[in-house]
C-alpha cells in the first residue's frame, strides 16, 4: 500500500496568510467575516486555475475575485497591499504532519506545483517521501487522469494499492476515484462537513484506518 499526498494545503500552508489579508482589510476599515474569508478563498481556489508559477497579475485577479465573493469591490490600492504583505510569506508543515513519520509505509507526494517544491519538502520533511511529482516539471497537471497514470508508472503500482489524500474536491479526489484509487478529503477547517470521504487531520491516519 502507498500512501499519495497533495502538497500545497495539504502537507504544506502558509499560516500567515488569512491574518496579513484581514489586518489589510481592518486597516482600510472595511467590514468582513474572517470565517468567511477562509472559506471563499477554498471556493474560490476551487474556480480559479492556479498556473506552477504564480505571478502579480495572477493574484491580482484571484484577489479580485476573492474580495468580490466577501462582499468588498477591489480596488488598486487595496490589491496592490494584499499582495504586498503576502507575497513570498514562506510555507511550512502543518501540525499535524508529525503523525506521518510514525507511519512505516511507502509516501508520495503528486502535486500542481513549481519545480522547487522538492526542496521546500526536503526541508520539512527529510527523507520521508520516496516519490515526488511535480506538474511544472511533468508538463501536466491535476486533474488530468494522466497526471496520475504518471504517478502510477513511478511508483510502480496499481490504483487500488493507493490511499491517496489531497485538499481539492475537484482536483484531487475525483479524479483519484475515477481511477480506482482509495481517496480521502483533509478537510481541517470542515468546509465540506457532509463529504462523504473527509477527515478532519492527519491523525486519523492509523493502521487500521490504512486497513479499511
């Protein structure tokens, strides 16, 4: 059995980010939910194409989309400040990773991201990953069913010897179904409550979750 990652929000955050955005938003004295901000973004990130390489343009029109769906009209002063104090905020683990080291399976890690990500997980997470696939440089990406055949050529498996785990509905465990693998939503913040295949943190990964 191999155990399948997604990176960004899954294994990877940046925890900083919903609080630069909300003191950007205070200081400009508008009015939002901060539960609300979470959340859209998820939403939003679901709509959006997400390019390896992310750029100003690019967050220029997610956040115009994202201040949109909260209830505020975007103008050039607010977005040129949000992307001032977001931009380069570094990734880290999230807490709950610590749990995946206990685990003596084989991991893997599949994601839409850009080519250093090898080096953001080897930071983090030192020789813990056998496998890791990145779509800038496979030149494909999620949810294309060939991104994940790719992955299977690597690891040298079949479908159903996967458990595979990502934070994307569409992105991840759709396309992970579609091909016979065992799939499962991390859903830490329970956007998707009524998800029939959710968890809500790495540490319900045991054996006998593994098993079932």
């Amino acid at each position: 059995m191999i155990l399948l990652f997604d990176a960004a929000n899954t294994l990877i955050h940046k925890p900083d980010l919903f609080n630069k955005v909300a003191n950007v938003l205070n200081k400009n004295k508008l009015q939002f939910d901060f539960e609300n901000l979470k959340k859209n973004h998820k939403f939003i990130s679901e709509i959006v194409h997400f390019p390896d390489k992310t750029s100003k343009d690019f967050y220029r029109l997610f956040n115009t989309e994202w201040l949109y769906s909260i209830g505020i009209i975007p103008n050039n002063k607010l977005l040129d400040e949000i992307f001032e104090v977001c931009s380069y905020l570094p990734w880290e683990p999230f807490p709950d990773t610590v749990n995946l080291h206990k685990l003596k399976i084989k991991k893997a890690i599949i994601s839409n991201f850009h080519g250093e990500l090898n080096k953001i997980i080897d930071k983090y997470f030192p020789a813990l990953f056998d496998v890791i696939i990145v779509s800038e440089i496979e030149k494909i990406r999620k949810p294309n069913l060939e991104f994940y055949k790719r992955a299977m050529e690597k690891l040298e498996c079949n479908p159903e010897e996967i458990i595979y785990i990502g934070d994307s509905i569409k992105l991840d465990i759709e396309p992970a179904l579609k091909l016979g693998m065992k799939a499962w939503l991390i859903d830490r913040d329970n956007i998707y409550p009524n998800f029939y295949r959710n968890i809500k943190s790495f540490d319900e990964i045991t054996l006998d979750f593994l098993s079932n």
